[in-house]
C-alpha cells in the first residue's frame, strides 16, 4: 500500500552555506601553555603543524609563515565543545510563547551559535525538537544554520521526539526516522516524558541502531532502577551514548547514587551535566554529583544547556562558566574541570582530540590570563581558532578612575588593564 503519511521535506542540497577553503599558513606568537612555555604555534591545513619556543618560528625560512597574530599574555587551550544545547529555543526567552516558525528558529540557532563561538565553542550539539506542534520545520531550520556556518563551527543536531510508544508514539517514531533522513546526525529524546519510558529508549535505540547514529537522551536520573535499565539497554552501543544532565543522582541516598554511578560506568555511557542550570525538557534543577562519577569511572562532559529561553533567561552558553562552576562548586580542579567541556565533551561528541601539539586538529582558544584558574575565573578577552583560521575575538579592556579621596593620595587616573593580566 502506498505511504500516506505527510512526507518530510527533501533534504535540501549541501551546497548553499559557504564552502571552507583551506586555510592560509597562521603563526600564534607568544601565547603560554599550561605547562608555563611560551611558544609560537604554526598552524596550515587545519592542523597545528608545530610547536616552537617564542620566536623560533617566525625565523624559520623553511615554512611561510603567512598572518601572525600576537597572543602575548593569553594562555592557549584546546578549544572547548558544546555538548547540549538548545538551538529551537535559544533566545526566546522575551518572545512570550516560542515561536517554530522556521524563519525564527534559524535566526535564533543561528545568533546562539556565534555567541557560543564567541566564547570558544567550535563544535556544538544542539537538541531540535520534532513531531507535534514543531513538526519538521524547527529541524529544517537549525540544518540549514548549520550550512550557514559551516567554516565557522561546526553544528550538529539531535532529533527529540516528544512520545514514541502507543498509539500517540506511533507519529512520533515516524518523524523521528524522517529526521534521521534529513540530516539529524543523533537520535535523542526525554523517556521521563512518555508512559513508558523503557519502551521508548528501545525505540531510540532501534533508530539508532538502523542508521548507525550516536544517541543523546535527556533524563533527570532520579529512578535509579530505570536508570540501570537504560544503562544495560545501551551499553556497548557505538557509535556512542550519552544521558544529561542527571540532576537527580545527586538527590539519591549517596548507596543508590554510588551503585547507579558504577552501572553507569560498566555501560560506558558519557554523562553531560549541566551547571549552569536546566533545559526545557527536565522539570528539575541540579547538577549531577560530578565527583561521584568520575570517582566511579564515569565520563562526565559538562553542556550549556538552556540560553536565555524560559528554562533559563539568564544562561549564558559560556563553557568557561561551566568549568568556573565545576571547580567552584563541586571541587574539580580547573584542568579537570576544563577536560569537562574540552576534552570530555568533544569526546562525547564523537570528534578527534585536541592538543597544543604538532598534527593535531587545529581548534584552539586563546583566553587572555597568565594560568588556567585565572582563565577560569577572569578570562574575557578570548580569541577563537577553527580549523586553523581566527574566526571569533572578544576584547575586554578594564578601566578605573580615581575618586577625589584617591586623588589627594595616588597619582589621578588609574591603569588600564594590562596586556598580561587577565
């Protein structure tokens, strides 16, 4: 019989958005690494081609050098990623009710991906919701901002369905494969929202399963025999699975929370938190018990999720907040609390890994600040490398003028911020 469902859209051609050129030779100069060198960076192809002392390279006739950007005083860093983000909502948090008007939503995912890259995010998850009122139109819309920015960062997308078992799922499990046809590279979804919510991890995971995707499922985590179910359910899956952000472990008994973290583990799962607060499709608000599952071998990325949408008005989408917030609330030392949205969270995402090191890729953030806590805690100024180009600067300059009680004792007008503090 023929099919009489609505079709999705054809997938539009990847050609609009601007096609990446192979980028020209780029010298970092004198920015410092973690370690306390200075060193100059040369990057080509996009990929670090070496790592010399400050100076050495641009002496080097064996290389043209091309464009030299001078990062005296910044601390050069493995750029971050964005794990889970909210890319229909983003934004609306003024609008009244979200708008899925195509036109709306690619402007919004659009806007909220350059503020994400302005802060050092070169690749992003964004969580598109499909099927009811947003139909396919809010997913159309985010794929072709990730066109749009292709050369920029790189945008990928999860397909989240609202329910997929019953006689209401069945539409749903419909449009999410039509996603999966589109262009959504992840398959995703809220269990804690539908009837049953093992019957519906097992429809992701056969989604998944067909297509050979990653799956990405948003859940509070606060039954912990569901939980352990998911866990045996999808481990061992490849290309990967992720749950996020699992505030709820953190309000278990800590004997369930410490059995459900080595579940987790065994699975092989990658847990994202979220510290700057929730999303849109959990109810309730917290931060994962971060220390307990990395203590217990879980790998734990750390997401943005919402920004500046009506589950948070105020977030930010800053993954050098989530860090600050990692080592501040919850006792992570800043390196390990940067592999949390470094590191972790591209891993989690499927792409390479990054290291100031010749041959690996070339996605890099320069934060102006002399160590990685001051990065951290004051690190504004920031300059965004992807794929071997600049694609993103942000310059904060701090000013101070005296008060007259000053002025009777020092010298008027003071300092501007120096080049090397942060």
């Amino acid at each position: 019989m023929p099919d009489s469902r609505p079709q999705p859209p054809p997938r539009p051609p990847s050609s609009p958005g601007p096609v990446p050129v192979d980028p020209a030779p780029l010298l970092l100069c004198g920015a410092r690494l973690t370690d306390g060198r200075t060193v100059d960076v040369r990057l080509g192809g996009g990929r670090i081609e070496a790592v010399g002392t400050a100076g050495s390279l641009a002496a080097d006739g064996t290389r043209a050098c091309g464009t030299q950007v001078d990062l005296t005083g910044y601390l050069l860093l493995p750029a971050p990623a964005e794990p889970h983000a909210h890319a229909d909502t983003a934004l609306s948090a003024d609008d009244g009710p979200v708008s899925y008007d195509p036109r709306d939503v690619q402007r919004r995912a659009t806007e909220a991906a350059l503020l994400q890259l302005g802060h050092g995010a070169t690749a992003l998850r964004a969580h598109v919701r499909v099927g009811d009122v947003a139909g396919l139109g809010a997913l159309t819309a985010v794929l072709r901002a990730e066109r749009s920015l292709r050369g920029l960062a790189e945008l990928t997308t999860v397909a989240v369905p609202r329910l997929l078992t019953g006689v209401a799922g069945a539409d749903g499990l419909a449009v999410l494969r039509d996603a999966v046809k589109m262009g959504a590279s992840v398959v995703g979804g809220c269990p804690d929202l539908d009837p049953d919510p093992t019957g519906y991890v097992e429809a992701v995971l056969e989604v998944a399963s067909e297509h050979g995707c990653p799956v990405d499922l948003h859940t509070d985590a606060a039954d912990p025999a569901r939980l352990a179910r998911f866990a045996a359910m999808a481990g061992g899956l490849r290309p990967g699975v992720a749950l996020g952000p699992c505030g709820g472990l953190a309000r278990l008994p800590a004997e369930s929370a410490a059995r459900t973290a080595d579940r987790l583990a065994a699975a092989g799962v990658t847990v994202v938190c979220l510290p700057q607060g929730g999303c849109g499709t959990v109810d309730r608000r917290g931060t994962a018990p971060v220390r307990l599952l990395r203590s217990a071998g879980v790998r734990v990325a750390a997401g943005s999720g919402a920004l500046r949408d009506v589950s948070n008005p105020v977030g930010r989408g800053d993954p050098l907040e989530a860090a600050y917030l990692l080592a501040s609330r919850h006792g992570l030392s800043a390196e390990d609390a940067y592999a949390a949205v470094s590191a972790t969270a591209r891993a989690s995402l499927g792409l390479p890994e990054v290291r100031v090191e010749a041959g690996f890729p070339a996605e890099l953030l320069a934060v102006r600040g002399d160590g990685l806590s001051g990065a951290l805690s004051l690190g504004y100024s920031r300059v965004v490398v992807h794929g071997g180009r600049v694609v993103a600067r942000t310059s904060a300059v701090r000013e101070y003028r005296g008060s007259a009680a000053l002025s009777a004792e020092v010298e008027p007008g003071l300092p501007r911020q120096g080049r090397g503090s942060a």
